[in-house]
C-alpha cells in the first residue's frame, strides 16, 4: 500500500524551495517513525499532484532523500523508505563524532565546543 504523504505540505511564501520543504517533511516523518522502512511512497507525478507542486520538483526531493539514504528507488516497483534502521540517527551520531575529533584537533575546551554547536543550530533554526 502506498502512503499518500497528506501532513506534508509546501508553502509557496515560504523562502525554503519546495523541493526542500518535501525534504524536510518526509525526513521528519521518517524520523518520528511516521513513515516505517519498507513504506511505499507515490510516484513523483502522484506526490506532485498531492501537493500541487511540478514534477521535476517533487523529483528532486526524492532525488536528496534517496542521496540520503532515507529512500530508496526500486525501479518499477516504487519508492520506499530506506530499510536501514533509523539512517539519520546514523548519520547524525557521524557527524557529532567528526565534530568531537576536529574540536580536539584544534584544542578547543569541549565545553566551549559545545557552546558552539549549540549557537550554530540555534542560529539555523532562526533563520527556517
């Protein structure tokens, strides 16, 4: 059965690209576990009609979550969310690892290290 991805949505004001916007949504829900492995999603021409967004929108958003590892594309098949456990819990753990190590190499207190990070997400977040 294919989820139809009805809580995703593009907000066209918005200064985030649509094709991000469907990026982000869906990699939220298959963070949450909203979206479970193995779960089929439309077809581009499906999800961009879902949203009323073009084609080679809807596309690319696939394209970076497949680059991602968070789906993956099994030719006629379908598209599905990715059976790899939970991918950005992975990824994200790789990243704060190679942080630690480049914070080390460079001396930084790891208190201080972590006052950076913090204000560099904090200011990301701002700016969504």
């Amino acid at each position: 059965m294919t989820h139809s991805l009805a809580s995703v949505t593009v907000d066209p004001s918005s200064p985030t690209p649509p094709f991000e916007q469907v990026r982000q949504q869906v990699l939220a829900l298959v963070s949450a576990g909203a979206l479970a492995a193995g779960t089929r999603l439309p077809t581009v021409r499906a999800l961009a009609q879902e949203l009323g967004i073009a084609a080679n929108t809807a596309a690319r958003a696939y394209r970076e979550l497949e680059s991602g590892g968070i789906i993956e594309t099994r030719g006629r098949n379908g598209t599905f969310v990715a059976p790899h456990g939970d991918i950005v819990q992975r990824h994200a753990q790789e990243a704060a690892a190679a942080f630690a190590v480049r914070i080390r190499q460079l001396g930084v207190d790891p208190e201080q290290g972590l006052a950076l990070v913090t204000a560099a997400l904090r200011a990301i977040t701002a700016i969504r």
